[in-house]
C-alpha cells in the first residue's frame, strides 16, 4: 500500500509580511493569495521492518535509519524528522518517504511549506489523524516556525491546506480563512493576463524576514507604514477581484510592490528593480516579487495583447517566463494498493 499527498504552491497578491509575527499579535495581518497548479509531492510506504527511509528529489539526498532510535537533526532532511517526530511517526514501524516538488526552496512560491502540509497529510493518513484544514495548516506551522525556528510567516501552510483564492486574516489566537468565489470568467481572463516568471536566482527568505522583524521591533516608522498599507491593498485587491475590476487590480498590484519595499532593504536589488521597471515601460501595470523578496519567481499583470513584449524584455534581461494556472484544491491525500 502506497500511501499519497499533493499540496499547491502559491502566489500571494498583497499582505505579505502581516502574517511574521509579532505584528499579527500587535496588529492584525491579512494577505491575499491564491494556489497554483503546481504542488510537493509526498509518498508513504510501509515497511515490514523498521527502518524509516527518506528521500528528496530536489536535494538529491537519501538518508535512513531505525525507528527506534532517537532522531539526529543534522540539516539532512530536518523538516521532515521533525514532521515525523510531532505527529508520533517514530517508534513505529519503518516505511520509506519519498518527497518531490515543482519549484525549489527560495522560489516565493511557499515550496517548502507547501512540502510540510504535505508532509502533514501522509502522516494524517498513516496514523488516521482527525486533522481538518485548519489543523493541518496548524501543524505545519508549529513544525517549521517553533519546532526548527525557521523565520517566516503563516500564510503559506494555510494557502496550501485550503487551496483556491483566500483572503486570510490573522489575530492574536486564531487564523481565519475566507475563501472567496471568485467568478470563473475573472479567473481566466487573470491567468490570460499574468506574466509568472522565475528571475533566474532563489534566496533565503529568513534573512529577510528576520531584518523586517528586526525594523518592526525598532518601531521602524517606514516599515510599520509598509505593513499597513499591505493589509490595505489586500482587502481592495479582493474587492477588485470580486467585482472583476481587473484593471484596479493591476494598479494594486503595483501599489503593493511599492508597499512591499518598504519592509526591508533585502527585498529588492539592482536586478529585480531593472526587471520591474522593464516590464512597467514595455506594458505590465504592475507587479511584485511573489514571496519574501530577493529573488524567486515574480508576476506581473499586463493587458494581453502586450504581454508578450513583457515577456521578450525579461528574458533579454535573463528571466525566464513561465506558464500556470490557478488550482482551487489544497491538500489532497489517498491511498494506492
């Protein structure tokens, strides 16, 4: 029996940054995004023995060991040991974990959260969990953010469990997720006009993340500005969306990148400004880095008949456009005999 999971990487429209503590206790946060048809993968298999073998594709690595020992966090694989570890996968018997997905750690597109819900939902099934939603994204939360202290936020476990277009508030004790019936005319016609492209470099997110904390703690006035004004667009980006405003959507989207900026210094650099301002002289109405910044996927919104000249000046400038569609499903776990 094979045991299988899928959950949707994201884009995130406005908001980002009100999900890092501590400004959804101080604040409130509130993002918008939506999944798209690219996932992580995760296989789990039984074993007759106890050995618990692990494997990912996209670090090329393969590591195993006994259930009964105790587990060795050693940056080989560490999210998914503390996964395991959490939900009381060890001291079992053994099964082998096999784990893929579309774009790499650093993309912005939530990868690696994406690939812990994953995570989430095989052990679910493995050991018949009683996880909705709401516990899975918690879950993987609390394994990435507190069990392994990786900086970030918390928008991209609940995107990933949930799946669609959500519009995600976050308080001080609870998150909660308003999924939102975005007509399916206004779906098209934005994956008809949205340029998704990868700038050709990833980053990691935590030191970025961790400076904008650090701004925050400060009492940084620009930063606290920035964040405001992300929560801001977030609700009028959604407005726009359900009214199928797609031309204010494209003007928010620039709003939010200008916004975004103003969290941190790490968020932009030379390249991905050149990019940007490119694309807006060649037709784009706007656009953003898709996660925490430095590099990473970026989208930009354009009218269609001259997406195309968008998408030549990027690669001229060593981008690389990609194609993708919106997914309405989050986590999706089932059983292969």
């Amino acid at each position: 029996m094979n045991i299988r999971a899928k959950a949707p990487l994201r884009i995130s429209f406005a908001g980002g940054g009100t999900d890092v503590p501590p400004y959804p206790e101080l604040y409130g946060g509130c993002v918008l995004n939506a999944t798209i048809g690219s996932f992580a993968f995760g296989s789990l298999t039984p074993r007759d023995d106890a050995t618990i073998r692990l494997e990912s594709v996209d670090l090329d690595l393969q590591i195993e060991f006994d259930s009964h020992q105790e587990v060795l966090f050693d940056g080989k694989l560490d999210l998914v040991k503390a996964a395991l570890k959490r939900l009381g996968a060890l001291n079992s018997h053994g099964f082998d974990v096999f784990l893929h997905t579309d774009a790499p750690p650093g993309s912005g597109l939530g990868s690696s959260s994406a690939l812990v819900v994953a995570l989430v939902g095989l052990v679910k099934e493995f050991r018949h969990l009683p996880f909705g939603n709401y516990e899975v994204a918690r879950q993987a939360y609390v394994i990435e953010r507190k069990d392994l202290a990786i900086s970030g936020g918390l928008q991209d476990q609940y995107a990933a469990a949930f799946g669609g277009f959500n519009l995600i508030e976050f308080e001080r004790d609870r998150v909660i997720v308003n999924p939102l019936r975005v007509h399916p005319g206004t779906v098209n016609e934005l994956e008809h006009n949205i340029l998704l492209c990868y700038t050709g470099t990833t980053r990691r997110s935590d030191r970025i993340i961790d400076d904008q904390t650090e701004r925050l703690n400060q009492n940084t006035g620009a930063t606290l500005d920035g964040l405001v004004q992300q929560k801001e667009l977030a609700v009028a980006m959604k407005n726009a969306l359900l009214t199928d405003r797609l031309t204010d959507f494209g003007e928010l989207l620039h709003c939010a990148w200008t916004a975004k900026k103003q969290l941190s210094t790490r968020i932009s650099n030379p390249a991905i400004d050149e990019m940007y301002d490119e694309a807006r002289k060649h037709g784009a109405m706007g656009g953003k880095i898709t996660g925490a910044g430095g590099g990473g996927f970026m989208m930009f919104y354009c009218e269609f008949a001259k997406k195309h000249r968008v998408a030549e000046r990027l690669r001229a400038l060593g981008a690389h456009p990609t194609d993708f569609a919106f997914e309405p499903s989050g986590l999706q776990t089932w059983r292969n005999e």
